[in-house]
C-alpha cells in the first residue's frame, strides 16, 4: 500500500483496493492504522488532496 502511494500521492483508496485486489473497507481500516501511527498523513481535500508518507520508522 505504501508503495502505491509513494508511486501516485494522490490515489484513491477505491484505486488502492483495485489494484491490491481488496475490499474498500478493508483499505480504509489499513489507511486509518496508518495515519493513527503518524506513517501516513492526508494534505488537501479528499477530491484535490494526496498522500504524503511522513515517517517509516526507520529514521
């Protein structure tokens, strides 16, 4: 998943569950895991946003 962001910042999380072959509430409850831990966070709207991946733990 993070992969997929990294690569476009500004997918969505239907396009996420496409291509990871997943559930679109499944993608949500990996998306809201990693925003709770500070991995990943959301800048702009839903429509216009994207994804910023701001800590992988191995700083």
């Amino acid at each position: 998943m993070l992969d997929l962001i990294k690569n476009k910042p500004t997918i969505s999380a239907a396009e996420i569950a496409m291509k990871m072959d997943m559930s679109s509430r499944g993608v949500e409850k990996h998306i809201k895991k990693l925003r709770e831990t500070g991995i990943i966070k959301r800048n702009g709207t839903d429509f216009g946003g994207y994804w910023e991946i701001v800590n992988l733990g191995n700083d």
